[in-house]
C-alpha cells in the first residue's frame, strides 16, 4: 500500500499549476508586449499607404445570326461546350500583349521616387526630372538601373550610379550603364534627393499584371470590375484608364481587319484597272489617228439600238465574269487560315456574298480564340477545319456560276453576231472601233464601281465602335494600409505574447532540474510531504507560521503511518547536495516531534561540514566525533533542551582528518542503542549522499530515511544516479521530503479558508483568494 499525502481536491490542478508557472513569469510578457509594440509603432511609421482604384465597363453583345457558336464545335463528339465572351475579355484584359501596351505607352517601367523622411515616396504626378534615352526605347525595356540624383543648383547636380559618384549639368548627355541618357529639370528643390528607378519590361509587365484584378459583378451581368492597388493614386488612375483605352482600340482593329483587307484587295484593283484603261484609251486614240475615223452617227438606228441594248447585257455579263475571276485568283493566292476574303464586291448572287459573310466571321472568331490560347486549341482546329471546308465550297459555287455567265455570255455574242450580220453595210474601221470603246466602257464602269465601293468601306471603318462602353471611369477609394493599423498593433502584440509563452514553455521543457512534485513519481518512491517557499516576510519558527506548522505535521503523521512497528524510531535525514535543506527538515520535524511531548535526539552527524550549531546558534563544542574517539559518556555531550529549542542536541563535535572510518567503529552502534534507551525519537541530520558515502555507513541504524529534494536545485539525471545507487546500497525505507515548493500561497489560502480566524476581513480573504 502507498500512502498519498492527505490533500484537497480541486479540478484543474494541472492547468492550475501550468498557469501559475506562467503568471509567476508576467514581467516577461509585460517586457515583450511593450518591445513588440516599440517595433509596431516603427512599423507603422514606415508604412506606405496604398491606394484602391476601381473601373467598370460593359461588354457589348455582338453576336447574331451568323456568329458562330464555339458550343457546336464538338456536338458530334457528345460533349456540351459552353461559350462564354465575358471570361475570354477577361482574360484579354490581363494579357501580356495588353499590358505591354499600357506599360509602353505610361512608360511605367521607369519610376520617379522622392526622398521623404526615410522613405522613398513616387511622385508619378509631379516628375523632378525628365530622362530622355539617346540610344532608343527599344534598349531602355531591356535594361534595368538606379539613379540616385541630388540637385546642387538650378544647372549642375550630382549623381550615383552602382556607388560612384558623379558630377554633370541638367541637359548634357550622360554615360550610364543602362546607355547615353539625358536628365531635364522639371520641378525639383535643390539638396534634395531624388531617385530614377529603370526596370526591365517584363518584370514590370509581370508586376502590373499580378496586381490587376478584373472580376464580373455577377453571374447574369456583362459588366466587369475592374481594380488595381498602388502607392500613388494617380498613377493607378492612369494605369486603369490606359488599360481600357488599349482593350477598346484594340477591339476596334479586330473588327476593322476585313474592311482593311477590302479596302486593300479594292485599291489593288482600281491600280490594275487604271492601268488597263489608260491602255484602252491609248488604243483608242491611236486607232482614230491611224484610220482617221471620227465619232459618226451610223444610219441605221433602229439595228443600232437594238444592238445597243444586246452590248449592255454584254457589258453587264462580262463585269461580273470579271469579278467572279478576281474572288476566285483571290481564294487561290491566300491560303492560310487567318486571311479574310473581301466583301459586298458586288457580286449579283447574294447566296456567295453571304458564304463570304459567314466565311470572315468563322476568320474573325478564330483569330479572337488564338489571342488567348494557341493553335493546338480543338476549337481553333475546328473552326480552322471549317473554314478550308467553305472556301472549297466558294471556289466550286465561283466556278458553277462563272460557266452559268459564259453560257449567257456565248447566247449574248451569237445573238450579237446576228445582229452585225445585219449592218454589215457599216465600215469595216466603225466596227473595230466599237469594239475598242466597248472594251473601254466596261474599265470605265468597273473602276467606277470600284471607287464606289471603297467609299462605302471607307465609312464602315469610320463608324466602327468598341466591344465594351465605360460605366465608370477610374476612381478612387481613398488611401488605405495593408494590414490597418490596428490589425498590425494586434499581430505584434499577440506576437509579444506568444514569444515569451514558448521561450517559457521551451525553458520549462529543457529545464532539467525537479521543477514541481510530480517529477519524483518517476523514481517510485513515496513524498510524504511538501515543505512551502518561506518569504522574507514570514517566520521560519513552526510556532509562529502556522503553514509551515501543518507542513510537518503532515509529514509527522506520514512517519507515525509508514513506522507503526518500530516504537522508537531512528529518522535519517539526507539529500543529493548541500543546501538542500536537510538541516532546516531535520531542525523542524524535531520541533514537531518535541510539540508531541516526545523525547527527541537531533544528532549532527554531518561530520564534513556540520551546520546543526549555526542555525540553533550555539557554540560548537565536543559531540560525536569526541564521543566515537573517546571514552566520553552520552549524556556528558548532550545539549539538553531549552527556551531556544525544544529538543537534546548532538552536536558533531571537533573535526576529524577521517570521518568516514570513525563511522565505521563499532562504538557507533553504541551511540544508537544508548540513545534508544533515553529518547523516543531520534533524528540524524547526515551528510549529502550525492557527494560523499558517509550515509550509507550509518544507513542499517535507520528506521526510516528521508531524502529532501529542493525544488529547482538538484539535477534530474543526478538524483536519478544517486538514488539508484542509495536503492542498491540498501537505504532503509528510503521517502522524499520536497522542499521549498512554490505552493506557498495555494498553503496559506487553502489553511485561511478552512482553519484562519473566521473575522479575517473581506478584503484579507479577496487578497488571500487572489494570490492562490
């Protein structure tokens, strides 16, 4: 049977204990929650507002009958494509290509920075300096530099570049690392310092780019937001803005391409007639020279104006064949995926001019996919598919309606020939140079057609609109701080708490020494009580301390409990090192004992280093040493009790060269049996076992021995040596007194609440509630 120390229960002793290893320790935390905010308030000081500017646009809905729907692409295959427009102009509008673009244009890749303070402020708005780069833009984006600048007057000023520093006037050309470049003042004070800060196009492209946010404001809307964070308001506003204008030019070229490719494929023909005409009309000229024919008025109207009507239809049928040639060498000659056909060039059947139609959108929204993906995409590969598959059709429906024309063109001439049959009595010169100025005719009208034509794309390419309309124009929310500042304070006070919480529990873990009472249940022997910390403001006299009374008394009745057969026992009292408390354990439960009207013997046998006389101040006189060397009788050296103790005294006696071998003498014995014979209780007070062996000389006199451990002194590993050792040597029933236990308070509150005087104060009772 174990015997546990008689203790009130109360939940949570662990937490409770834990907690109080803490609070004991609240400086700690009050030192680095205010070192914390130290660091919090300089952070704040460093900090940099930043600055939310939002935008929103609506994106059209251009879609009609003859778009094509990416959704039909892979019907066949089972699966259901959704298409969705707002998510590819959202991925536009944070493309590399588009941002570029706006990087470009602001030249955002150099920053102006002021010196404000310790910080370096951007004055996007109001540049110092101007800085011209003489050996072109193009090597400016891919260089990168910084310029320290510091104005010594209205002319000259100083400059540093990779720490070097350097002297040069406002507008002279200067040699840099990044090129030949130019500083102009624009609005600067003097001493002060500025700095022109060049970074590479791509890493500022990259930068911009994570920075923008573009998401919609619902899932039924086509409005997009538009954000973007920065530490200078303006030059966000501008970024925005910039970013806008680039996606809405850059929508309008997508639509302009096929009336640019009309207009192109228009204007190549016009030359070629041009020139055609130009030929006729020398012809023309030469012919009437040659033949000296004139403009006669031919007598035979009636055949002439039937002729006439037949030459028209003629001239008409031969037009169009003319353009059903140039569509047709056009298909031919452009064969990649990406080129358009021209439109509405006045061809009379409407089902080839819609083929061309849908031709150029399927064109269109290929083109508009590749931006945001690549060739491999199934739905590029498809519409790519589809768009070789109509042109072969158009080239067949070209060809079918060219042989319609030529059949009509072959009934037109025979009935033409009829017709000249008739007037054949006309001259042979009037007949050939018909045939000239109808050959004239037909360039005149079809380079007439032809201007026409390139007017009305000319107005088309006026007219068009972007795919997007400004709801909002860039604005801004106002200046913020990423963290707030209260959320920065509270991140660095927590940190000030959590610092010192795990430096703590760190120390507490890798703490070896025997730090609370339960580290003893390791060694599996019994602790039949727990000593309190005395204060310096409380009595070490058990008659005046009423806590520490209770103390030894608890550890008197577990004695009386583990002892019930031994009537007059021998109590050996050690520890692992000196100062321990051994003396003051052995002093006391003497006390404790004498209080029980018990005859009690406290015998000094710390024979290396007595200090049983110091702390009962008494002067060192003969005792055991004298007693074990000589022939002395015991009551001659007893130090009978009186009004500074309640107890007879053995003292050590003189110091002896070989104390271990005087505890080895049979007289020893003696001593004991002597003494058992005169005392109820003996008490030995011995030396530290940890040290030296004269313990275990004495140990087979104990009844019991007790090993005081103080708290936070002795070693784990080393207690764990010596009483494995003490086990072995055979220490009589060997039990732990904890010494010095930091419970003071929990002692004190708990002996107030159920024993102190029942008129203690209200205000005693919080006090001594508080400090438990």
């Amino acid at each position: 049977m174990q015997y546990q120390e008689p203790e009130l229960i109360y939940p949570g002793k662990l937490l409770k204990d834990n907690f109080l290893y803490y609070i004991k320790r609240i400086h700690w935390f009050l030192i680095s929650c205010i070192i914390f905010s130290f660091f919090a308030y300089k952070k704040v000081q460093k900090m940099k507002p930043t600055y939310k500017v939002n935008a929103s646009i609506l994106i059209k809905d251009d879609s009609n009958g003859n778009m094509f729907n990416e959704s039909s692409a892979f019907s066949d295959l089972g699966y259901n494509m959704m298409y969705y427009p707002l998510d590819n102009e959202i991925a536009i509008l944070k493309s590399r290509a588009l941002i570029q673009k706006v990087v470009s244009d602001l030249k955002l890749n150099i920053s102006y920075f002021k010196k404000k303070g310790n910080n370096w402020v951007d004055n996007y708005e109001n540049q110092a300096f101007k800085l011209t780069f003489l050996n072109g833009e193009s090597d400016l984006f891919n260089k990168e530099s910084s310029i320290l600048i510091k104005p010594l007057s209205d002319r000259y000023f100083e400059w540093i570049e990779n720490e070097e520093l350097n002297k040069s006037a406002f507008g002279d050309p200067i040699k840099t690392q990044i090129g030949e470049i130019v500083i102009t003042p624009n609005n600067f004070k003097i001493n002060n310092e500025y700095l022109i800060q060049i970074d590479k196009l791509e890493n500022t492209i990259s930068s911009y780019a994570n920075s923008i946010t573009i998401e919609k404001v619902n899932e039924y809307s086509n409005v997009l937001l538009i954000s973007f964070e920065h530490e200078n308001e303006f030059k966000a506003l501008d970024v925005i803005n910039n970013l806008i204008k680039q996606h809405q030019q850059d929508a309008i070229e997508d639509k302009n391409q096929v009336s640019l490719n009309s207009v192109k494929f228009i204007n190549e023909r016009i030359s070629l007639i041009t020139k055609e005409l130009g030929n006729v009309e020398g012809i023309v000229q030469n012919y009437k020279t040659q033949n000296e024919v004139f403009d006669v008025i031919t007598e035979k109207d009636l055949f002439l104006e039937n002729k006439s009507e037949n030459d028209h239809q003629i001239l008409e049928n031969e037009m169009q064949l003319k353009l059903l040639e140039y569509v047709k060498t056009y298909i031919q000659e452009e064969r990649g995926a990406s080129s358009l056909m021209p439109s509405n060039v006045g061809l009379q059947d409407h089902l080839i001019e819609n083929d061309i139609q849908i031709h150029n959108n399927l064109v269109l929204e290929r083109n508009r996919i590749l931006k945001t993906s690549s060739e491999k995409n199934p739905v590029a590969q498809n519409l790519e598919a589809k768009i070789y598959s109509l042109r072969e059709n158009l080239s067949e429906s070209l060809t079918k309606l060219e042989n319609t024309f030529k059949v009509k063109q072959k009934q037109l001439k025979s009935q033409n020939l009829s017709l000249e049959s008739r007037i054949n009595t006309l001259p042979k010169q009037e007949k050939e140079l018909r045939e000239i100025q109808r050959q004239q005719q037909i360039k005149e009208q079809l380079y007439l057609y032809l201007l026409q034509k390139r007017e009305e794309t000319a107005i088309t390419l006026a007219l068009t609109v972007p795919n997007s309309k400004i709801i909002d124009k860039a604005y801004c929310d106002g200046a913020t701080f990423s963290p707030p500042k209260r959320t920065l304070f509270s991140i660095y006070m927590l940190i000030g708490l959590i610092v010192p919480f795990v430096l703590l529990f760190i120390r507490k873990k890798i703490n070896l020494k025997i730090n609370n009472v339960h580290s003893l249940d390791k060694f599996k022997t019994p602790v039949l009580t727990e000593i309190p910390k005395i204060s310096s403001s409380q009595s070490i006299n058990i008659d005046e301390n009423p806590f520490l009374l209770e103390s030894f008394r608890f550890l008197r009745t577990n004695i009386s409990f583990y002892n019930q057969k031994e009537e007059k026992p021998i109590i050996i009292v050690t520890s692992t090192l000196p100062f321990e408390g051994k003396s003051f354990v052995s002093i006391h439960l003497a006390k404790s004992y004498s209080l029980s009207s018990k005859k009690v013997l406290l015998i000094s046998l710390d024979l290396r280093k007595p200090s049983l006389e110091t702390k009962l101040n008494i002067t060192k006189g003969k005792g055991v040493t004298n007693y074990l060397s000589e022939e002395i009788k015991l009551q001659d050296l007893v130090i009978h009790k009186n009004d500074d103790f309640p107890f007879d005294l053995l003292s050590s006696g003189d110091l002896h060269s070989n104390p271990a071998e005087l505890l080895l003498k049979v007289k020893i014995n003696q001593l004991f049996e002597e003494a058992k014979k005169i005392y109820d209780i003996i008490i030995v007070d011995s030396a530290p076992i940890g040290i030296v062996a004269d313990t275990f000389s004495i140990s087979s006199f104990a009844t019991l021995t007790l090993y005081v451990v103080r708290h936070q002194y002795v070693d784990y590993h080393l207690l764990n040596r010596v009483i494995n050792d003490a086990k072995d040597k055979k220490l009589n029933n060997l039990f732990f007194v904890y010494n010095f236990s930091p419970k003071n308070a929990t002692f004190e509150y708990r002996y107030e609440q159920y024993y102190g005087n029942q008129k203690t104060s209200r205000l005693h009772q919080f006090i001594q509630w508080f400090r438990w």
